[in-house]
C-alpha cells in the first residue's frame, strides 16, 4: 500500500476514534443492550415528562424513555395488579404509591411537586363571559351546562374534583350545594382521566371541566381560580380540606377506601423491579434537579418541591446514593 495512503487511512481512523471519544465524554455508559426506560405517569404530567423526555435523551444518548400515562390509580394498579413492569412511577397524588406500590413493589415515595385545582373552559363555553371565583357554581347548575371532571376511581383529579365541590358547600355555606352539582352533571361527562376532557372542551363538546393549573396552562385554557380554602393547593389550609372525604374503589374487587382532603402533591417512586435500574436512577437524578426537571416544571406552571422530600431519615437512607443529594426529610 502507498505509504501516503496508509497515513491518510490511520489518521482517517484516529479522528474517527477521537469524535467518537468526544462524544462519549460527559454521558454515562450503561450496561446491556435494553436502554429503554419505562414509565408509568399521571396524565397532568404527559407536557412536562414529554420535554424532559426530549432533554434528558439529547444528553444521554444511550437512554430511551418510554412514557405511559393515565391516572394515577389505574396506573399503579397496573403494576400492583395487572403485573406491568415499569421502572418509574409518578403519581399526581404520593398517597397512591404509599397505598399501591409501597412494600411490596417500591420502596421510596418523593415528594417532588404540588398543583391546585381550577375550573378550565374556553371563550366558546357557554357564560364564559360571566363566570367567575364568586358564582362558578351556579353557573355549572344552569340548563344546558355541560361540565365533568375524570374517574375518582381511576385518577386522583377526578376524587380532588370533588372534593372542591364539597369544600365549596361549607366556604360559601350553601347546604345541599354538593348533592345539587352533583344531580347537575351528566355520567357521560365522567372520563377515566382529567386530561381526556381537554379535548372536548377545545371541540366544544364540554363547557366546563375540573383541571389542575398546570394542566389549563400548559393547553391555554381560560379558568377560574378558585379561593386557597377550596383549590387544594395550600397547605395552610391543610385542616380545613381534612373535611372533603370521598370514598373509591380499593385494591380488591368489592372494597372501598376513603380519600381525605389535602395539599395536591405529587410523588415518584423507583420500582423494585426496575429492568433499567441504573439508567432510571439517571433520570430520577434528571427529574429531581432544580436546573432539570424541577425548572421544567415551574415553567409549566407547576409548583416544585426545591429540594423534593421525604418523610423519614430512614426512607432517604434507603435512597440510591446519587439521589440523597436532591432530597430532604420533611413530613
């Protein structure tokens, strides 16, 4: 071989070698050949998880998420019930994972964010020019109103949407004015999950429905925000919501349990089964980041956790070592 050739052809190879090793610096290898990362999640966080999916691969190239959403409920219950196997879980309600998942699937519950509840619509909703904080609730009661909210059964917005409704009876002292929405609303109106109800109120199909804030941010919608002492959304008012309790469909077949009113704070658990434990741990350390996940979050108007939380020394001990930098321990 031409010795002119054979140079041109080895420092071809090293440059290759060299932007190989250039891209390689600054990600993480991560052992075998399934990189997928699957997760299970809320429907109110499909806009945000779906950016961060988008960041989060364009920094690890060797990750592939995969997200499923729903509520929260029916998700869990998948794992717990169904055997779907999954890596990460997060919940719109932290309460879910403590109830489903926690033993004998997970391990952890982080709190890593809150929302409230708001009353979304559209300039095409009818009275969309008189609603207001003061008098949403005669407005849905009027003839021909169409509103709904999701499943209780299936997805905690649908259980926080009446709990609201409850509330509202003893903030604004009208007795009865529960069982008065409830008769109002039409059961077709009644979807498995909150963010289904988006699209019919952009196709004019629904005038009204029950959404967290962030969820009505993120699909420009018009909505009421209601009073701290109804919306779920303050924790000083954590007493006063104790007084909403709805009561859903248990773990098995025939059983109920009872929900009981508080601040809406979402949580994430790693699953004990996690196929990819490694690369979710990445994410999780992604997801919990206030320059990552956290700030996507506050952008989409959802108010984080900074740091995110646990309830116990014990639980953050039990906490991959990577992640016990993220989290503080507060009840």
């Amino acid at each position: 071989m031409d010795m002119n050739i054979a140079g041109r052809f080895k420092r071809s190879w090293f440059v290759r070698l060299l932007v190989i090793g250039l891209l390689l610096m600054g990600t993480e290898a991560f052992a075998g050949s399934d990189s997928r990362v699957a997760i299970f999640h809320a429907g109110s966080l499909t806009v945000p998880f779906e950016k961060m999916e988008t960041e989060f691969e364009s920094n690890h190239p060797g990750i592939d998420i995969q997200r499923e959403a729903g509520g929260s409920t029916k998700m869990a219950r998948l794992i717990s019930e169904v055997g779907k196997t999954a890596d990460i879980m997060a919940s719109a309600d932290f309460e879910v994972i403590d109830k489903t998942l926690i033993p004998d699937f997970a391990q952890i519950n982080i709190r890593f964010a809150a929302n409230q509840l708001v009353l979304a619509y559209t300039p095409n909703s009818r009275y969309a020019d008189k609603i207001n904080t003061d008098n949403w609730y005669n407005i849905l009661m009027r003839d021909k109103v169409q509103w709904g909210h999701s499943d209780p059964n299936l997805d905690p917005c649908g259980y926080r949407s009446l709990m609201v409704m409850q509330l509202a009876e003893k903030y604004y002292s009208q007795p009865g004015l529960y069982q008065k929405l409830i008769k109002s609303r039409r059961k077709r109106n009644i979807r498995p999950k909150s963010v289904e109800l988006v699209s019919l109120l952009k196709t004019g199909n629904m005038d009204y429905a029950w959404e967290y804030l962030s969820v009505a941010v993120q699909h420009n919608l018009k909505h009421v925000e209601l009073s701290d002492h109804i919306n779920l959304g303050n924790y000083q008012f954590d007493e006063f919501y104790k007084l909403a309790e709805v009561k859903v469909t248990g773990d098995k077949p025939g059983t109920t349990t009872t929900r009981t009113g508080k601040l809406c704070t979402y949580g994430v658990t790693l699953l004990k089964n996690a196929p990819n434990r490694k690369a979710a741990i990445a994410f999780l350390d992604y997801l919990l980041d206030p320059e990552g996940g956290l700030k996507i979050l506050k952008n989409m108007g959802q108010p984080p956790f900074n740091p995110a939380r646990v309830p116990s020394e014990e639980m953050k001990n039990a906490l991959p070592e990577r992640l016990q930098k993220r989290i503080t321990v507060k009840e």
